[in-house]
C-alpha cells in the first residue's frame, strides 16, 4: 500500500510537470508575490521559445486567478472568473503555436491584476462599512499595489491624477491599519476615487 501511494504521488507530479493536471490543486499555495514570479517567468519561457513552461505558468497563473474568484467578493467574481477564463484560453493558444505577440500575454496579465484590484477594492468599501477598519486599509493596499502592476505590464504610464489618487490610497491604507482618528467622508471619498481610477483604466485596457 505504501509502495502504491508513493508511486500515484510521483505520477501527480509528474502530470503536473506535464502541464496534464490542472494546476488547480497547487493554486491555494500561490501567493501575491509568486504570482508576479510566475507570469515573469511565463513571459521569459515564451520569448525564449520555451512554449510548454509558458503555456504551463499562463495556466498555473489562471488556476489562482481561479481560486482568488472562489473567494472573491460577490461583485468581484464576474471580473476574476473573466480573467481565469482569458488566462486558461491563453495557456492553450500559446500551446498551439498561435498566439504571435507577447503583447497579447503582458495585457491578459495587466487584466488579471486589474481584477484582483478591483475584488481589492470592493472587499475595502465593504470592510469599512462594517467598521472593519485594519481589514479595509490592508484591501486598499492590495488594490492599489495590484493597480500599480497592471499599469506596469500594460506598458502604460501612470497620468498625474491617476498617480496622485494611488498615493492618496497608500496614505489612507496606513491610516486604516493604524485605526487612527479618520473621517468618515474622507474614507469614503478615498475609496470611492480608488474605484474610479481602477473603473477609468478598466475601459483602456479592455480587450477590442
């Protein structure tokens, strides 16, 4: 029996390697960081013409795209599940040889960040809602950090207002940690400007 248990375990990883199991099973382990780790190295796999790696991080990329929808605030879901959707069509389409731009791939990606900022940011509002103060500013954080990548592998440069929104959320994020003296039309407007600037560059970066 223990003999029968370490092979199925090898054959798993195996299939993984393989790009055979979905990368689903894996998905719950991935974090923030390693996320940028893993779309980093599905670009690098794909201009240098390593074709399964790339397509197998893309699919590992939408698996916790997938899991982070599972999760996800009510509103937030539609947007995440688009986005693992896009990244599953993606995995397959650089598989067979058709996807002809690494462009495609940088925006699927600003998109996936664009979608766990927006999640981010609506989990923020409804924290503060529920006087929930420390839990709003760190999803405040995470939407703009997540905002801030999705500009970066979008190639776009950040406007000026756009900018001084991003830095206006990062000094109210600490502030809600800190659950220092705030005023409630102060958050309000914040996240609200936080959701716009998220909402404005949603619409640019749509795919035609």
């Amino acid at each position: 029996m223990f003999r029968l248990n370490r092979v199925i375990v090898i054959i798993a990883f195996v299939l993984i390697a393989m790009g055979i199991l979905p990368w689903a099973a894996v998905a719950a382990s991935e974090s923030q960081s390693s996320i940028e780790q893993t779309f980093q190295k599905a670009k690098k796999d794909y201009l240098e013409k390593n074709i399964n790696s790339a397509a197998q991080q893309i699919q590992k990329g939408a698996s916790y795209i997938k899991a982070e929808a599972a999760k996800a605030s009510v509103q937030g879901k539609e947007t995440l599940a688009a986005s693992a959707q896009e990244l599953e069509k993606l995995a397959d389409d650089v598989k067979k040889g058709t996807v002809t731009s690494v462009k495609r791939i940088e925006d699927a990606f600003a998109r996936a960040y664009l979608a766990l900022a927006a999640d981010s940011q609506i989990k923020s509002t409804e924290s503060w809602a529920k006087k929930e103060a420390a839990k709003a500013g760190e999803a405040l954080d995470s939407a703009t950090k997540n905002l801030e990548k999705s500009f970066a592998w979008a190639g776009q440069k950040v406007e000026k207002n756009t900018k001084e929104v991003m830095e206006k959320s990062e000094e109210l994020s600490l502030k809600l940690k800190k659950k220092g003296s705030l005023i409630a039309e102060e958050v309000g407007k914040g996240l609200k400007d936080a959701g716009n600037e998220i909402e404005k560059f949603g619409k640019r970066i749509s795919p035609k």
